[in-house]
C-alpha cells in the first residue's frame, strides 16, 4: 500500500506543474471564452491517472523522475518509504473517509427528492430542496425548488441544461473520485475548487449568448436567488448558483462576444 501511494505522490507532484500551468493560463487570458477553462483543468485530471507522462523536449512541465535518480538524492516519492511506513494507511483511510462523504452525500440528496412532482420532461420539483441542481448520471435529472418564481424558471432550466449538454454532471464526479485519490496535495484541491467555478462561468456563457440585456436581468437575478452554500461545492450536484455568485452576476451583465 504504502508502494502504491508513492507512486501516486510522484504523479501527483508531476501533475502539480500542470496545474500551476493552468492557473497562469486562466491568468494570461482571462478574457478567453469561458468554456476553454474546464477543457484546461481536464488535462490535469487525465494527468493524475497517468502513471507516465508524455515526454517532449518542448514540454514545460520538469520531468520529476530524473530529479529522483539523481546522485545527489534530490527530493523524490521514494524517499519517504523508510522513514514513514504507515502512510500507505493514512492515505487509504483519507480516500475511504472522502469517498464515503461523496457516497452519503448522494444518498441523502436521492432521499430527498423521493417526492419530487414531475414539471416537465427530466425536471422535477421538490419542496425539500434549496436550490435548483442535477443529479444523476445516466439519467441525469433537473430538480428545483417550489418557491422559484416563474420569469426565473426559464432561465434556470436553461442553466441546467446548458450543465447536461457540456457533460459537466460527468466531469464534476469523476473530477471528485480523482481528487480522493490524491487528496493529500493542496494544489489538486485548488484545482478542483477551480474546476468547480469555471464549470459555472462556462456554463452561464453558453446560457447568456442567446439572451437581451432584459432577459439578463432575470438571469442575475435567479443567480442570486438561488445560490446556495459553498460546502454543496464538494457534493455530487451541479447547484444553479453554487459558486461565485458575485463575480458570475457581473460576468453575466458585462458580457461580451470573445474574439
């Protein structure tokens, strides 16, 4: 176990460069169209599950398994075997305990929208929940709370389409069960709390390019009507107004056609 997780600790220090990477991209063209950001973050997840990166003499990722081999024992995964020999268990109970959170989590939302009244095709409504969201896979369902007020409810079907079509309810799990193996380095944390945001703000682009300017008002205002905690962040659903809501109001009002 404890072989497994070194491993898993030089591909995710390799990976971390990725996401540094990343992070100096999103800074350089933050006026890219939205859903670039989400397709950046991907290749870090694809990353994490490579046990062998692709090598190029252009690569500006530093090969981390030449810096282990070196003669001057330069820090490396292997190194930390002999002198910590349980922490393949710490590892392992952390992935358990964040995989049984992820487990509870959809098993405590499905209990609460047991009765959810059909509104129409796969969109339901439910007085147990605060907020719009999807959940499911394979079948993948809209649910939205009784009280939302009928201008806003277009648009926030819309939103949680816009979710279904880009396979966002795929890459928010998956992106998740990847995170609880390589939950130990902060960077994969900061990547998947990132992740979690670009997927919004792509989503609400894909949403506002067909809307007027009084159809966006309505739009900001179910945002902020809807939004929810930021510990929903982790959980398995894709909340209409689940992260960001200050900065997505004002990207939505300030939007402009990307070059």
């Amino acid at each position: 176990m404890t072989e497994l997780f070194m491993k898993l600790l030089n591909m995710s220090i390799n990976a971390g460069w990725l996401v540094l990477t990343v992070l100096l991209v999103r800074i350089i063209f933050r006026k890219a169209p939205k859903w670039l950001f989400p397709v950046l973050w991907s290749f870090v997840w694809i990353r994490l599950l490579m046990p062998n990166a692709l090598e190029s003499r252009l690569s500006i990722i530093p090969n981390i398994s030449s810096f282990s081999a070196s003669a001057h024992g330069m820090l490396s995964a292997e190194s930390f075997a002999a002198p910590v020999p349980y922490v393949g268990i710490v590892w392992c109970t952390g992935m358990a305990a964040m995989l049984l959170f992820e487990a509870l989590s959809y098993i405590h939302l499905r209990s609460k929208v047991k009765t959810a009244v059909r509104l129409s095709a796969n969109v339901y409504q439910s007085e147990h929940v605060n907020a719009p969201f999807i959940l499911g896979l394979f079948a993948p369902r809209i649910y939205i709370p009784f009280h939302i007020k009928s201008k806003e409810l277009d648009s926030i079907i819309a939103h949680e389409r816009a979710h279904i079509k880009r396979r966002d309810h795929w890459l928010k799990p998956i992106a998740f069960l990847i995170l609880s193996l390589h939950w130990f380095n902060p960077l994969m944390w900061l990547a998947y709390v990132l992740l979690c945001r670009d997927i919004e703000f792509a989503c609400d682009e894909k949403v506002i390019k067909e809307l007027g300017n009084e159809q966006r008002g309505d739009y900001t205002q179910a945002l902020v009507a809807c939004s929810v905690n930021r510990r929903m962040i982790a959980a398995c659903p894709l909340a209409f107004g689940e992260v960001s809501v200050k900065e997505r109001v004002k990207s939505v009002m300030n939007y402009k056609k990307p070059a």
